[in-house]
C-alpha cells in the first residue's frame, strides 16, 4: 500500500467514525463540548501512532471497523454499524419470515453472546444458554461483528445448519457446533398448583399466544382454589416491551407500569388498566440473568408497585427502542434512542432488575460426549431440574408467600 493510499484510508476511517463523535457534541453545553472534542483528540492521536508505530502495517479498515463498533458496543450492547451491502441485505430480510436457530443474541464484551435460548430451538437442545460466547458463526469471527449481521447468519431456510464456534459457560474450551435452522414457536404457558394452594404460572417467551393463554392460566388456578400465585420469569427473553407492559397489567388494577423517553423521544407513561386486572392474589415472580426485555418490564413494575416479591437473580438488561439511522454512505446504526424506565425510575437497559431476595440460580448438570455435544435427553433433565417444586428458588418462592 502506497503512503499517500495509506493516508487516504487512514483519514478516511478517521473521519468516518469522528463523525460519530462529533454527532454527539450537537445540542450539548460548553464544558460537554470541550469534553467531546478533547476525546476525539485522543481517538486521533491513537490513530496517529497505530499508523506510525505499530510493528508492521495495519489494515485501518479493520481498526476503523473495530473502533466504530467499540463505540457502539460501549453505550448500547444491542447495537450494530452496518455497512451499505450489510444494510441492503438486512431491510430485504428484515420483515421476511425466515427460520432459525432459537439464540438471543446481544454484545458483551465484544464478541456475540447468548441472552437466551428458546426453550425446544435447536439452540436449546444444544444445551446453549445464557452467558455462553460465539466465536464464529459460518466461519467468520464474532469479533467486531454487528449484532443485527449475526442475527442474518443464523437465519435462513429450515434443514439448513448453521456451524457455529460457541464457548459455553460451563466448559473453557470452544466448541464446533451445527444447529439446523428450524421453525420455532413460542413454548406454551405452563401452569400447575402447588402445595399450599400455591398457582404455579412458568413463561418462557412473550407473545399474544402466550398473554392469553397466562389470562386463562390465572383465571383457571383461582377458579380451582389458588390462594397465591407464583410468575416464573426466568430464561423468558423473547418478547417485546409493550408485551411486557400488558402481562403486568394482568396483575396490576393501579399505579405505573413503566415509562419510555429517550433524547429526542418524548416521555410517554404506562399507566394499568383496572379493567384489564384479573386477580388481586399475593404473589412472588421468580427472575434470573436470562430474564429480559418485556418479562424485564413487568417484573419491575410489579416490583417497584409492590405488588410482588421478587425473588431469584438480576435480570439481563434489555429495555429499549431500537431505531435504523441511515448514513450519507448507504450504511446505518441500529441504536436504542429510548429506554423503558422502571416505575421507581431506573433505566432497565442501564441497572437491570434486581430481586429484593437473590436466590442463585441452580446449576444445570449436563453431560457432553468426547464432541462436546450434549448428551441424549441432557435438556428436559434440566429443564426437570429446574421449574419445580424441588428447585431452591421455587422454594425460596413458597417461603416467601407462607
């Protein structure tokens, strides 16, 4: 590479992500502005020295790409740089029904990591789960990659595998896995009572299917008697925030369910709908670090309202708006431009949810063959192991509402 192409490449990677930067010294104050422009300094000198002293040549294209997603991921975990060829493919795909793979993806730190996997996915009967890392998807590195890219490669026709390098949780080295693509539902509420006249109501996605069937679960476990309910949120990612609001509602005749505002969004409430109540029954909700989104939501409102006690592990932290900013370059940003604000007015996305009672989560015992896959059977084991009467946080739960 010539020394006046290097410049080139060099000043225009610069340029690109100052614009970044700069964007956000707009509408602030004197002393914010001096504070933008003098870390955007920094970022220009750091450039500098990576172009003149680093041990061999550098593709800046790389260190460009690095440093805007870096950027992205530092304040939005959710968020993605597409360039314009990514971009095109992802608004031809975006409102096509496609197959998957049953992962929740966010960014943290760096590479592509599981919020959660959709009980009976392929990903599930995998054994993935929260927490775990992927390296690669279909080859190509997770490393600098936008969520919403990643999000692309896992989605295509149904039969079809999708090879995958995932560090688990519970295992230190990485493992080559293939998952099919596959038309995943939502599992269906499942509810049962429990010892005490103790309703039992488990949630393991959030949907119109599954608002309504939870309306008939609470309905059908007061009809039979329950004098107390327990919402097991736990591992519930899938779902969107006004999902969230409506499955408190359920529960709340009164008070604030939540609230939106962002920089440029105005503030918009939540307020519950008496008429959409249907019971007044003490109760416990059950949450852990797979917890997100929408089930994120309702918990804190029925926390903060006190309604009910929580009880297991912080949420993951997932509560935004999500918008697609296009660039003069043909490209965009997938960026949250507003949050979902618990009633007591905590970020969700920034602070999570914590349980006024932290019960950890017990640890599931899988057994993997020399391939590193799980064995036969390894996931409805766990799933026995945990959501039961026999799972210490169903009964930390049972101790709470005696």
């Amino acid at each position: 590479m010539s020394s006046r192409w290097k410049y080139l490449v060099v000043s225009a990677s610069t340029c690109l992500t100052l614009l970044f930067l700069i964007g956000s010294v707009l509408g602030q104050g004197a002393s914010t502005q001096e504070d933008t422009l003098k870390h955007i300094g920094v970022f220009s000198e750091v450039v500098a020295r990576i172009q003149h002293e680093y041990v061999e040549e550098p593709d800046m294209r790389s260190v460009s790409l690095g440093a805007l997603n870096g950027m992205l991921e530092a304040i939005d975990p959710f968020a993605s740089y597409l360039n314009a060829d990514q971009y095109r493919d992802y608004l031809k795909n975006k409102d096509v029904k496609q197959s998957g793979v049953g992962l929740i993806l966010s960014k943290r730190p760096g590479y592509v990591s599981v919020v959660a996997a959709i009980p009976g996915s392929p990903a599930a009967k995998a054994g993935f789960s929260t927490g775990d890392m992927i390296e690669s998807i279909k080859g190509i590195a997770t490393r600098d990659m936008p969520l919403a890219y990643a999000d692309m490669l896992l989605q295509g026709e149904p039969g079809v595998e999708v090879d995958l390098s995932v560090v688990h949780v519970r295992q230190i080295e990485p493992q080559t896995v293939k998952l099919p693509r596959a038309n995943t539902a939502l599992p269906p509420v499942d509810s049962a009572m429990l010892a005490g006249k103790v309703g039992y109501i488990n949630i393991d996605g959030l949907g119109a299917t599954q608002l309504k069937q939870t309306a008939e679960a609470i309905q059908s476990l007061q009809k039979d008697g329950a004098q107390k309910l327990i919402l097991d949120l736990r591992s519930c990612a899938a779902g969107s925030p006004e999902d969230g609001i409506a499955l408190a509602n359920l529960f709340l005749d009164k008070g604030r369910i939540a609230y939106l505002q962002g920089q440029r969004v105005p503030r918009q409430n939540f307020e519950a709908d008496p008429a959409k109540a249907l019971t007044t029954l003490p109760m416990a909700v059950l949450t852990n670090r797979g917890t997100a989104s929408g089930a994120e939501i309702a918990a804190a409102a029925l926390q903060d309202n006190k309604r009910a006690q929580l009880v297991g592990e912080p949420t993951y932290g997932d509560a935004s708006l999500r918008k697609a900013i296009t660039m003069d370059d043909g490209g965009a940003i997938i960026l949250s431009v507003a949050k979902y604000y618990s009633p007591n007015g905590l970020a969700i996305q920034d602070t999570r949810v914590t349980p006024a009672l932290l019960v950890a989560e017990p640890e599931a015992q899988i057994d993997y063959d020399e391939n590193g896959e799980p064995l036969p059977q390894a996931q409805p084991q766990v799933e026995e192991q945990r959501k039961s009467a026999n799972d210490p946080v169903v009964k930390k739960a049972l101790e709470v509402l005696k």
